[in-house]
C-alpha cells in the first residue's frame, strides 16, 4: 500500500462529500501520475488555504465516471474511492501539528519542504509519514476537537487553466480582483512622512542583511539608488563593503532603469546572480511587477529571483504572484521567484556567521530555502 496526497479547497471539499464521496479527480496533466496509483493505496485528503488534513480514502481503482462533481472545474482524471475518514473542516488536523513528526517537516526550517509536498497533487508520500497521518485522521475522528477556520481561506477558488497566446502553452492559475492594500490607501503626505522618517525599519534591516550577506560572500553587491542613504546601526547601506558603484553594462536603459530600483542586487564580476525585492509593508504587487519587467526585457536572463516579506503575508505574496498577468508567460514568474519570509532569512543568515559558512557559500544555497508556489493543483 502507497500513500498518495489528494489537494481540495474548502469548495471541493464540500462538493466531493455532497456526490457522496466515491469519486475523487485530478487535472489531465497528472494522468501519468494517477495511473501509478493502484487499488488498496490511500490518498490523504489535504486542505489548501486553511492548510488542514480532512481525509483519508481508498482507492477502488480508475474510473471513467463522468458524472459533474465539481462546479469550478472538471478533474477529468478519475479514481474510485471508498471513505476511510472525512472530517468536517473544522475538525481538521492542522498541519503544525505534524511539525517533528514526519519527514516532509521535521522542523520549523522545513516550511518550505512541506510547502512543496502540497503544491500539486496526487504526490507520493513516505509509508511512515503516510502511516503517521492517517493515524492522526482516525484519532481527530474519535476525539474531535473543533478550531474556528478562516473563511477567506475556506472559500479559496480552484486554479483555471488559460491559455497563453505568446507561448500555446496550458497553465493553471487564480483569476481575482485585486485588493487594495492599506498602505495603497494612504494619503501621499502620509507615505512621505513614512519614507522619511528618522527611525529604521524592517524594510532597511533586511536590506542591511541581504547585502552583508553578499559582501560576506565574496559577491559584489548593489542597493537601490533611493536607498544608498538609509542606515541600519549607524551604518549606510551605500557604504557597504563590495558596494558597487555602477551596474553591468551589457544592459539597455530600459533594463537598467529597472534594475537600479530593485532593493537588493548580489553581482559576480559583470552577472547579476541575485536578486531581491524586500515588501515589509509596500505592496507586495509592485515588487512582483519590478521582478517581471525585468525578464520581459530581458528573457534569456538567468538570475535567482526573491520576494522577500513578513512570515504573516505569506498568502498575500502567493495570491499575487498567481495573478494571470505573472502566470501567462512563458516562465511564469510563480516558478522562478521564490518567497523568503523575513523570520527564515534573518535565522539563515544569524546561523551563517555563527558557523563562519558564508565565505564558502554559493548563491543557490537559498534555493532550498525559498518557498515556491508554482501552479498549485487546489483540488
């Protein structure tokens, strides 16, 4: 017997249990997947958005039912199903419960790694991890211990497919309305008076990290031209060891324009090897829009992409980075810009200098420690 991640929103979820919860699918694209699942496996049932396991069911075997369960969208790939246990939302297994206890988050560090286990289903899980989980369902059906949920978070919509004209090529993505931020509706005297104050912020510490960092590295470094003033203990960013003074210059004005007002450049002789918008209290959308127009200048351009913000606007960076117009590309940007919230990265970095590794590091060693969103399934 394998175990198997099976994704739902709050809306499938109640769907699939509404037609009696024998039929569970998938999206086309997971038909390879699907069909290495056999009869007797188990697919654990996962929330997205809410971020809790409802269920476990076994797999009776393919099925080419095509009655109409879902009313956002098809899941064409299908299996038979028998209910093992299905919890009400409410009665959920969060999944910080599970921190220590299996293998995909053995600790807090490994937010990421378990962020990658949920991205798209059917995913294969480890026996003793699976064993674990369906442990924890059948104990959380016999004592039910009901917790509020989010409703926001609770009626997630399922990803569309659509369609890109440039490329021909199928992804899946979230079709929103775009909220307006509370900073967004500041007055223009009120920003200023934010921009200009005396006092550091969270926005210059993390730069002051991420560019000490770099130097720290051995890389060259480059802040934001509007930055170079603000300091961070006493200490301008502008006069950073390694600072460069200028950019590279096989760049057009245009791309050059845009790169001198990224937060936080990390340079290899005449390569950009990093880059890093940091959206302490900003919106997120406009640092998301600077990383974008950066590849659509330049598309041939290989460079590591960061957004870097609050542990708490998490979701708020991953509904924005899912929006169509960073989707529909040919890379889309959800793939190759990766979240580094501001507790992991100060921790990475503190941990860094502690053990003297920096000297010895590559630029990809934040490649295992970003969180990347991708096209979620959201079954």
């Amino acid at each position: 017997m394998n175990y198997w991640i099976d994704l739902f929103t709050g809306t499938t979820w109640r769907e699939f249990r509404d037609a009696g919860a024998v039929l569970t699918g998938f999206n086309k694209r997971a038909t390879k997947t699907v069909s290495r699942i056999q009869a007797g496996d188990v697919l654990l049932c996962y929330l997205t958005g809410v971020k809790r396991w409802v269920g476990a069911l076994e797999v009776l075997g393919p099925s080419n039912d095509g009655a109409q369960v879902w009313s956002e969208a098809e899941f064409p790939v299908r299996l038979a199903v028998r209910p093992i246990v299905l919890l009400d939302p409410e009665i959920g297994l969060p999944m910080e419960q599970l921190e220590g206890k299996v293998e995909f988050y053995r600790n807090a560090l490994d937010r990421g790694k378990y962020q990658g286990i949920v991205r798209t289903s059917p995913r294969g899980l480890a026996v003793t991890d699976g064993d674990f989980i369906l442990s924890m369902l059948q104990a959380a059906e016999r004592s039910p211990v009901s917790r509020p949920v989010d409703a926001k978070q609770l009626a997630r919509k399922v990803l569309f497919s659509a369609e890109s004209k440039r490329s021909g090529k199928s992804v899946e993505t979230h079709v929103t309305v775009p909220e307006i931020d509370d900073e967004q509706s500041r007055s223009d005297n009120e920003q200023n008076e934010l921009l200009t104050s005396a006092q550091p912020s969270k926005h210059t510490e993390i730069q002051y990290e991420l560019l000490r960092l770099g130097s720290e590295m051995g890389l060259d470094i480059w802040v934001a031209r509007n930055d170079r003033s603000r300091c961070w203990q006493g200490t301008a960013l502008g006069s950073l060891p390694r600072m460069a003074s200028t950019l590279p210059t096989q760049f057009n004005n245009a791309t050059n324009r845009t790169i001198e007002l990224i937060d936080v450049l990390w340079l290899k002789g005449n390569a950009i090897v990093a880059a890093f918008e940091v959206e302490s209290t900003t919106s997120i959308y406009s640092g998301l829009l600077r990383m974008s127009d950066l590849i659509s200048l330049q598309p041939n351009l290989e460079i590591r992409l960061f957004l870097v913000a609050p542990d708490e606007r998490q979701d708020k960076v991953e509904t924005e980075i899912l929006r169509p117009t960073f989707q529909l590309r040919d890379r889309p940007l959800s793939e190759i810009c990766g979240f580094l919230p501001f507790s992991t990265l100060l921790e990475k970095a503190n941990g860094i200098r502690q053990l003297g590794l920096a000297s010895s590091l590559k630029p990809d060693f934040l490649d295992k420690t970003a969180i990347y969103f991708g096209t979620d399934n959201n079954e």
